[in-house]
C-alpha cells in the first residue's frame, strides 16, 4: 500500500510538473522526474488518464482561454459586442489584439499542449504498468480522443502548429524546441488517425461523460469530416461519408433530445442524457468565461442580485454582453414562442442607477445562490442537439433538403412546439434555416464560430476585425488568414524557432 501512494504521488508530482514546463513549448524538464520513475503499477496509468482530461479542463475552462473565446467571440457584432452596463469591453479588439500582439497570454497554446504530453506519455507507457488488457485499451483510447481533440482544435486556430507525438521526458528531445509549424494538413492527417486509432480498441470507452465515449469520438469525427468536407478541400466523397457513418453510428432521433431545453444546462443532473461530453467543474475547481456575462454587485439593484433571490448574475466587472442587435433578435425570437430564449438571455431594468435595461447570458452560470456566482457548472463540449445540426448540415451538402429540414426541425420542435416550423426546400432557405438554429440553439457554448466557416456564411456576418489600420474585406482579399489566431508573441520570443501566423505580423 506505502508504495502504491508513493508511486501515485510520484506520477501526479510528473505530470504536474511536465505540466508546469509547457510554457508556450519551452520546456525546461526536470530530471529528477521521469518516466523511469513512473510505469510501475497499475496504479500509475489509473491516475495519468484521468490528468490527460484535468488538464483539459484547466485550459478550456478557464477565463481567458476557453471553447467561448476560441470558438464565438470572433463572430463580432451580429452576436457579441461591448458590456451594455458600463462599456469596459470594445469587442474582441481588447481581449485578442491587444494581448496577444503585445506579448499577453489571452489566447496561449502552452495549456493545449500540456494536455497533448500527457496524452502521449499514456501512449507511450500504457502497456508498460502491468494493467489489465482491458484497462489498458481503455486507456489508449482516451488518449487518442484527447489528442484528436487537442490538436482538432490547434489546427482550427491556428493552422500550421508544432506537432508533438513523444512525451517530453528529458532536455535533449527535440518536443523541447519544435523546431518549426507543421503543415494544418499533416496536423489534421494525425487528427483522423488517432480518431481511427481510438475507434480500433473496440468498446471500452465505456459510458462516463466526463471521458470519452464512443458518442463523443463519433461527434468528433462528424466534426472532423464536415471540416475537410467544407474547408479544406479534401475528397468530397470520402468525408461526406465518414461524417455519414459517425452520426448513424450516433443515432438521430427526436428521442434523445429532452424535452425541456433549459434542463440541458442543469446543475442538478449535470450528466444528463443530452450530454455527451464534458468537462467537469465543482466547486473546488470552480472556474470558466461565464463569469464574464455577470454584473457588478455596486451597479444592479440589491433585490435583484442573485444572492437576494434576483435574476442577475453578480460577480466583478462584466466583459461580455450580447449585441443589441443580437438581443434585438433573441427578443423577437421570444416573441415568436422560442423557449430556449429565457435560458440563453436576461435582460430587465435592474441598473441601480437609472434603471436603464441591462442584458446578459444566462446559459452555464453555475450557483446562483451566491454573489459571487460559483462557477461550478460542467462544460458542455458536445451534446447530442450538436449531432442533430451536424446531421441535418450533412444532408444540405448532399443535397438533400427534405432530409435536411427533418433533422433540422428535431430541435426546432421543442423550441417552437411545433412539429415543422421550417418547410422552404430551397438550397438558400435551407442554409439559411441550419445557421440560424446554430445561432439560437448554442449561444455561449463555442459552437457558432465552427459552424459558420463550415457553411460559408462567415464572410456575411463580418467577424470582428482585430487589426486598427485594415478592413475586413481587405484582409479576405489578400488572404492574410483572417480567420486564424496569431501565436502569442512570448511564443516565439522563447523559441525563434516558431514564426507568427503569416498576416499577423
């Protein structure tokens, strides 16, 4: 038993520090903890697996670095725009341009890759510790989602990135100092293969959300494939029929939505049946973007503050606040009959001052019970709606609008209650149909960004441009990779090596 914890202890001190060591792929490694000292017991892979997933956590979900910022934010004014309570935040141009472009972490890649070594020492060593076979398929399979995963989201954002396959594990190795950014297509190739390579361990991924299931690798390889299908140029076939295989192999059904769209985000029953996968927060590890869609306490009125049994969110400053002209068409969609809206926006004259009305997202907010609010609500990365929208984009590329609208209408029904709130087959209408469901089924949960480069309807929405001195238009012209991240200038700073994303200079 003595040695067991100390083998267990000796495998969290590792990864911790191999953790601590990712700053922006400038690795010092300590010695003193390697994997010489690890891979002993069983034990040791039983607490490395679920790291791969801690570490996944502490990077999406913390304040500055999350699905939210990577995933939405940059949709600009038709979603997102400056806090209507006291102005502090211009858009996107604050949080990005200016951090980033002036040696700031907001949007770093040291987290992600954490996340990546970890998943590749389990790769690496898993056979190594004397588990069970089963156990250690298990294993193997959770480590190629998180890398998939990982590195899904690393090509999105920003293209050509380093692409490390070997856990760091002495100062010699070259995952020390890539030596350059590898091409997005050979990045997105290891995508697809480890998505294969966690398929191939068979069903052992089990049924816990906080894990991969073979729901969330199946939502991930629809995702996949819609990407090469729509960005990439990839085999048109070929990826309309992987992405084909994985939602079938999901199920698409009316049945598996729960009826009541605002349980979905529950606290109560966080592991509900529409989720798919999560990350999960508690109230140890309380943390997440949300907390900026809260109101300051000095400025709300007290009997409406959450804690006094209010409807506002109260925590520090807020940043974010929907546009006027998104909750313009949130409150026309209310009207309407959309159920989701009291779930996705608050508003009301509630400023203390002169009761001017305020708004803000009140999805995924955590303990309201509490001022400040606890930011103890899971992620939710994927659920099953997702699938229903990747099913019924699917079938708009293959053409078949009637399939499309069918699948389309499955989340629409319980938002309007009515079994075919959209009937128009027409190419047009039918797009347009799937990218407004996008925006009113997934505010705040780092969908819409995706989806609207997928479809093509990004160019229409005009994206928040983080360069002063340049129009969005012209960037698109010159093709200045306007919809990628620049790497954070301490990046390269630390190893010259790794050269800014071409048009952020």
């Amino acid at each position: 038993m003595k040695k067991t914890i100390i083998r267990i202890s000796v495998a969290v001190l590792c990864a911790a520090t191999l953790c601590a060591c990712h700053s922006d792929l400038d690795i010092m490694y300590d010695g003193a903890l390697s994997a010489g000292n690890m891979w002993k017991d069983p034990a040791d892979l039983e607490q490395s697996v679920p790291g791969i997933f801690k570490r996944m956590r502490a990077y999406f979900a913390q304040d500055e670095c999350n699905v939210f910022y990577l995933g939405e934010v940059r949709v600009g004014d038709s979603m997102w725009g400056p806090s209507l309570e006291s102005n502090v935040q211009d858009a996107f141009k604050r949080a990005c341009r200016l951090s980033l472009l002036s040696g700031g972490q907001t949007i770093g890649w040291s987290g992600l890759y954490s996340t990546i070594d970890q998943a590749n020492a389990v790769l690496a060593h898993a056979d190594e510790c004397g588990a069970k076979p089963e156990k250690v398929k298990w294993a193997l399979a959770q480590a190629y989602f998180a890398r998939a995963f990982c590195y899904f989201y690393a090509a999105r954002i920003w293209g050509d990135v380093p692409l490390n396959l070997k856990p760091v594990e002495g100062t010699d190795q070259a995952e020390c100092y890539p030596s350059g950014r590898t091409p997005v297509a050979q990045v997105l190739a290891q995508v697809e293969s480890d998505i294969n390579d966690c398929l191939a361990q068979g069903d052992v991924l089990g049924s816990e959300k906080y894990f991969a299931t073979k729901d969330a690798i199946n939502m991930l390889k629809a995702e996949y494939a819609l990407w090469m299908y729509t960005t990439m140029g990839a085999d048109k076939t070929t990826y309309l029929t992987m992405a084909d295989n994985a939602l079938q192999a999901i199920g698409i059904s009316e049945s598996r939505l729960i009826p009541a769209y605002g349980t979905v985000f529950s606290r109560e029953n966080k592991k509900n049946a529409e989720v798919v996968f999560a990350i999960n927060n508690t109230p140890t590890t309380a943390a997440g973007y949300q907390v900026y869609f809260c109101q300051p306490a000095n400025l709300i009125k007290t009997a409406a503050q959450c804690s006094k049994g209010g409807p506002v969110p109260i925590s520090s400053t807020q940043w974010w606040s929907y546009s006027q002209a998104f909750v313009n068409k949130l409150k026309a969609q209310e009207t309407a009959g959309d159920t989701r809206v009291g779930t996705n926006l608050g508003y009301g004259p509630y400023a203390a001052s002169d009761g001017h009305e305020i708004t803000w997202c009140n999805k995924l907010l955590g303990d309201m019970s509490k001022a400040p609010v606890v930011m103890d609500n899971d992620l939710l990365y994927y659920r099953y709606a997702q699938a229903v929208m990747m099913d019924a984009e699917l079938k708009y590329y293959q053409g078949d609008y009637t399939g499309a609208l069918a699948s389309l209408n499955m989340v629409a029904k319980r938002a309007y209650g009515a079994a075919n709130h959209y009937t128009n087959e027409s190419a047009a209408a039918v797009l347009d149909a799937i990218v407004n469901e996008y925006y009113y089924e997934f505010p705040a949960e780092g969908v819409i960004w995706w989806a609207l480069i997928r479809t093509g309807k990004i160019w229409s929405v005009v994206p928040n441009n983080e360069f002063p001195t340049r129009t969005f238009n012209d960037m698109k012209a010159d093709n200045a990779n306007i919809l990628l991240w620049p790497i954070a200038t301490g990046s390269i700073t630390k190893n010259p090596n790794l050269s800014q994303t071409p048009g952020w200079n």
